[in-house]
C-alpha cells in the first residue's frame, strides 16, 4: 500500500505542476456552466420543467470519456519514452503496485475534478423549489465515480503498451469512443438476432450509467460492471509491465 | 556480491549475450568494458531486476535476481546510462519521491546528506528541466545512493560530462567504492583503468578478457614496445638497432627516437644499448612502454585472427564470427 500510494501522491502532484489539470477543470466547469445557463433559461421559459442534477451529470459523463484519455496516455507511456521506467521497474515495487499506484493517480485526480463539478447541482439546489431530487444525484455521482474509475484502468492498460504517447492517445480515444457510442448503436442495427447483443449490451459503458444510475437507480449488476471493468483492466496492465520486461 | 553463471539473453532471435560468467568481490570496484552494443547495458539490467535473463543464474548481494528480485532490487542501486530523472520534478522532490519509494527512514535527512555529499545543497529547489548534464548526471548518482545500497551499478556514469565533471566523479566512485561494490561499464579504457580494481571485457555478448587492468596489461603484452633515444646525429642508428635479433616493428619518431617491439619471450634491451654505445652514439633512453589499454581492447575485440598469444579461449570463438556490421561498429 505505501508503493501504491507513493507513485499514485506523485502522479496526483503531478497533474497540478503542469497546465493540465488546470486545462481539464477550465473546460469541464466552462461546457457544465453553458449546460446550466441554458438549462435554466428553458426552466424559466417553460414553467412545467424543473431540471436536476443530471443537466450536469449527463454531459459530464460524455465530457468524461474525451477527457480521460488526455490524464492516462502520459501515466506509463511517458515513463517509457523517458526511460524512468527503469527507476520504477528496478524499485523494490511490485508491477501490479506500480499499475494501481498510476492508476490511483489519475482516479483521485479526476475524482477532485469531478468534485468541483458538484457545485451546480448544489447552486440548482437553491433555485428550484422545493429543492433538486437527492436520490440521482446521489446515484449519478456514484456513476461518475464507477465510470472514471473503469475509464481510467482502461486508460491505463493501454498506456502501458505504448511507448508513443500520441498512439496511446488516439488508441484511448477510440476505445473509449468505442465503449461509450458505438456498442449500442451496434445492437440496434444488429438486433437480437445479431448473437452476441447480450454481451455488447452488457460491455456498453453508457447503458449503465444513463439507463440506471443517472436515474437514482442503484442496481448492484451497474457497480460490478464498472468495479470488473477496472479490476480486469488493471491485471491485464500489470501482465502487460510484466511482459514487456522480457523484451 | 555480485555472482553471475552462464548468463544468456536474448531479444527475440538477437543473442545479446552468451554464457557471461563472473563474480565481483565487497568492496570491488568492477569495470565493464566493451564498445557499443556489446551487452553491457543488457547484463547491467539484469543484475538490477529490471528484465529476466534468458537463461543462466545470477545472484547480487545473496539473491537470485529471477526469484528474489524485489530483495535483490531492495539493495541495488542502479543509474541507467540516460539517467532516468523526471523534469517536472525538483530536485529535492526527486529525491524525496526515490526515497520513498524505497522507503530510506528518514527521508528528509538521507535527502540532504546525499545533496551535500554530490554538492548540490543550493540546487535543490531547481526543476530537473533546468540542469545541465553534470547536475543531472549527479542527481542521478544521488538516486541510486539514496538507499545506501550493498551493491551500485552505474551505467555510463561519465558520458557527456566535460573533463572537470569527469575527474569529480571518478573520484567520488573511488570513494564510494571504500563501502560499496560497484560495477560500472564505460567504453573509455582508461576510466577503467584510474578507476577499477578489475575489468571485465566484453565484446559481442562474449567476455574476452578479465583480469586487474595491471595483469590484462602485462599479460597480453607478449611482445612489448621500447623507445630508443639518441642524442646528437643519429643516422644509421636505426639499421644497427633493427640487425639486434629480437628487434621487430623498428620505427623512427622524431629527433633520434626510435621505437620497437620485442619479439616475444625475448629482451633484446642490453644488446640494443651495447651496440648502439659501441658504435659511439650516445644513448639518452631506453625504456619499455607497455601496451595501453586501449590497444589491448582493440586486439580484443578487432575481428581478425588471432593477435599475439591468444591465450583466451573466448577470443577464437569469437573471431570466428565475422560480422560486417559490428566490425564496422568498432570503427
């Protein structure tokens, strides 16, 4: 646990002595704030709707899913490229330490961002009246969590195949786009009929957070899909430190 | 310390190297020598933990370095040949960050010790990014010292550094091999011979050579090279000197200096000074001058037929393998 928690203080730091986080949070707080505004101008227009907290937490997760290749493709790409990889790989640290450890870094940093973010729902909460819905986002917020947390071990793991970081960034992108858009749209065209619908309904990283989770429903199949998701990525990144050892 | 048998590695279908077998001594200070690609960099990075041999075993500071590599890395410390610092970090920060990482009690202290030890106490605050090569090349050493570790494998330890910085860090491996074993690979010979007590010399994934620089001198010197000078009008002096038996290579400097190699196993030296005296020059100097370093390498690692005794069974083996590419590497 100190390994872990050693590289995940450094890469956290990290983030903040560079303009990357702080580019991250401008973007983030400047699409929600434009979300918010205009939300607000349809409430005040249209006296039968009241928003909630998922004006915010809808676009956040998209936002998420562009945003979260730009914090992973650096975590052990860049080690690579710059050779401190040796450092970490001849410290007495495990590789799994050192996987989860980067991986802890860019979750707890994105989970400050997405802290921040719950100033809306919070300024929301004192316009409408008799106050926002708790139970989304309550929810919601879980899901923003669950979804970085699996995002980001995505991220990671393909990460640790590339030295190039702009290969593991467009690589993120798309597999992350991938998860995000493309699966369902996939089962639509392809129907029941298609074979495996059950199986991409169930990997679409999007179905589980809109169809449930944004929606105060905490359903125990949503958590283990995200908790799996992460832990699976995580091993298979810690295989892939290992492998790339031997050559 | 350090004990390495039959050690192979390959990449893929490339053999980097073949059947290193050594040992280094506490308190050793071991050089590797070799021009580049000769496995230097590979076996290094196998004794440190960082990638698993092929085959072969090696054990540092009492552990295997395949089955108790975390103990094995626990008590190494090991600068890379581009020493591995992040810019981003300070250089304080960077040191804090290794020594937590390695989980040296007393962090802070140790921190400052070894910035006073490798005098960068008013660098500390400085961004990696910001240092020039020497800094970077001391921070480096300040990395793999920040355990205090038995054993210290320094790859390339004085590469880019001007002739100042140089003379600072041999001096300071001399010192830290008082309490440290250390290994060290360089292809600059006479870094290895000012610095180590033993060099090892690898060529091609093979070891060729291994002995104290002052042996492998003598011992591979089967002819040796003696300058002859005479004062005043030397001419015809070199015709005398070359009719002695056991003159060979006769060759004229300037100013009456001449230079020659002995045939092997035979001292001419009191011929050559009875006759030069005899016929009335008058004799300045005369004196042996062993083989450099760098010449016993280049016969070592040239890819020609054997050099004189070739008492090194490696070394045929190893001149069998013509290979255009890695002569052309050597050059």
């Amino acid at each position: 646990m100190h390994n872990i928690w050693t590289i995940a203080r450094r890469e956290y730091n990290l983030y903040f002595s560079s303009p990357v986080a702080y580019v991250i949070a401008f973007v983030i707080l400047l699409v929600l704030g434009i979300f918010f505004y205009l939300n607000l101008q349809v409430a005040s227009a249209q006296p039968g709707y009241t928003p909630g907290a998922e004006i915010t937490m809808v676009p956040l997760g998209t936002m998420l899913v562009l945003i979260v290749p730009a914090i992973t493709t650096r975590l052990l790409a860049e080690e690579r490229r710059m050779g401190t990889i040796e450092l970490l790989l001849t410290a007495p640290v495990k590789d799994w330490e050192l996987v989860v450890g980067k991986w802890l870094g860019g979750f707890l940093f994105l989970l400050t961002i997405i802290a921040i973010t719950l100033i809306y729902p919070l300024i929301l909460n004192q316009f409408v009246k008799p106050g926002i819905d708790q139970g989304p986002l309550l929810s919601g917020y879980l899901g923003l969590v669950l979804l970085s947390a699996s995002l980001i071990a995505v991220g990671v793991f393909i990460s640790s195949l590339f030295s190039n970081q702009i290969a593991a960034f467009v690589f993120t992108s798309g597999m992350l786009i991938f998860l995000w858009w493309i699966l369902s749209p996939i089962v639509q065209v392809t129907g029941p009929l298609g074979g495996n619908s059950e199986l991409l309904t169930y990997l679409d990283f999007s179905g589980h957070f809109f169809d449930n989770l944004t929606r105060g429903i905490i359903d125990l199949k949503d958590v283990v899909f995200y908790l799996s998701i992460t832990v699976l990525a995580l091993f298979f990144g810690s295989v892939s430190v290992e492998i790339r050892r031997w050559g | 310390m350090i004990h390495v048998e039959g050690l192979t590695k390959d990449y893929g279908p490339r053999r980097a190297i073949e059947g290193l077998t050594f040992n280094a001594d506490k308190g050793e200070i071991l050089g590797f020598l070799g021009p580049n690609g000769a496995g230097k960099t590979t076996t290094m990075r196998i004794l440190c933990g960082y990638m698993p041999p092929t085959s072969g075993k090696a054990r540092v500071a009492g552990f295997d370095v395949i089955d108790q590599s975390i103990e094995v890395r626990r008590r190494v410390g090991y600068m890379p040949e581009t020493v591995p610092l992040y810019p981003d970090l300070t250089v304080y920060d960077y040191l804090k960050f290794m020594a937590d990482l390695r989980r040296v009690p007393e962090a802070e202290e140790r921190v400052d010790q070894l910035l006073e030890l490798l005098h960068l106490e008013d660098r500390d605050l400085s961004y990696i990014s910001s240092l020039s090569k020497g800094l970077r090349q001391r921070v480096g050493l300040a990395q793999a010292l920040i355990h205090n570790p038995e054993v210290l494998i320094l790859d390339e330890p004085t590469i880019g550094l001007d002739p100042a910085q140089i003379i600072e860090v041999r001096n300071l491996i001399r010192e830290l091999g008082q309490q440290h074993t250390i290994m060290l690979s360089t292809h600059i010979l006479s870094e290895a011979q000012q610095v180590c007590n033993r060099v090892l010399i690898i060529n091609k994934g093979h070891i060729v050579a291994e002995d104290t620089p002052e042996r492998l001198q003598s011992r591979l010197t089967g002819a040796q090279r003696v300058i002859v000078q005479v004062g005043g009008d030397s001419d015809g002096v070199d015709i005398l000197v070359s009719q002695v038996p056991g003159v060979s290579k006769l060759s004229s400097q300037e100013d009456g200096k001449f230079e020659f190699e002995t045939v092997p196993g035979k001292d001419p030296r009191p011929e050559v000074a009875r006759a030069i005296i005899n016929a009335g020059y008058d004799l300045l100097d005369l004196h042996p001058i062993g083989l450099s370093l760098e010449d016993i390498f280049l016969q070592l690692t040239r890819d020609e037929p054997s050099p004189p005794e070739p008492n090194e069974e490696d070394l045929t083996e190893d001149d069998l393998e013509v290979n255009d590419d890695e002569v052309s590497e050597l050059m």
